[in-house]
C-alpha cells in the first residue's frame, strides 16, 4: 500500500484544477494507498483556498464546494490530518542540515 505524504501545494490539486491536478488524481485513484497531510498542511490549504477568492481567480462557491469535499474526505478517512510534534520537524531538519 503506497503511503503518499502531501505538501499543500499538491493537496490543493485534489480540490481545485490546475496544472499537476492529473497526477493527484493518479495517485488518489489508486484504492490502496494511504493519502496523509499535516495538521499545518490542512491550515494552508484553507488558507490557498481563500487565496484563490482574494485574487479573483475562483469564485467563493468554489472554494466552499472543495472545504467541503475535504472536509468529507477527512471524515471517509480518505485524507488522514496527522499532528507534528517537534520531533518529526527535528528528523526533517537533519536531513536537510546534517552536521
């Protein structure tokens, strides 16, 4: 089963079309993989989605059909919101800043 760990700038292409959308859709046609954000990842992606209004580039019933359509997908267990504790951003950090 593929674990497949999202950045915001990804998940937003499961709820709005842009350019990379078929590639999510790909991922998440797949029945079974794991589809996993974090607790800030879903933050921004509110935050993208009030972006596109601010802009003019999406109406508001947009962004309030693709809040709700992640909405249902946390609550299908389709999308998993996890916590980041300290530690998970400490093992990151190493990665990209071994000493």
């Amino acid at each position: 089963m593929p674990d497949c760990f999202y950045d915001t700038s990804a998940l937003v292409k499961r709820y709005h079309t842009e350019p990379g959308t078929p590639n999510v859709d790909l991922l998440f046609a797949d029945p079974n993989a794991t589809h996993m954000v974090s607790r800030l990842g879903a933050v921004e992606l509110l935050s993208a989605f009030m972006i596109k209004v601010r802009t003019g580039a999406v109406p508001a019933a947009t962004i309030q059909t693709a809040s709700a359509q992640f909405e249902s997908d946390q609550a299908g267990r389709i999308v998993r919101v996890l916590r980041m504790r300290g530690k998970h951003f400490q093992s990151a950090d190493v990665v990209y800043h071994p000493e």
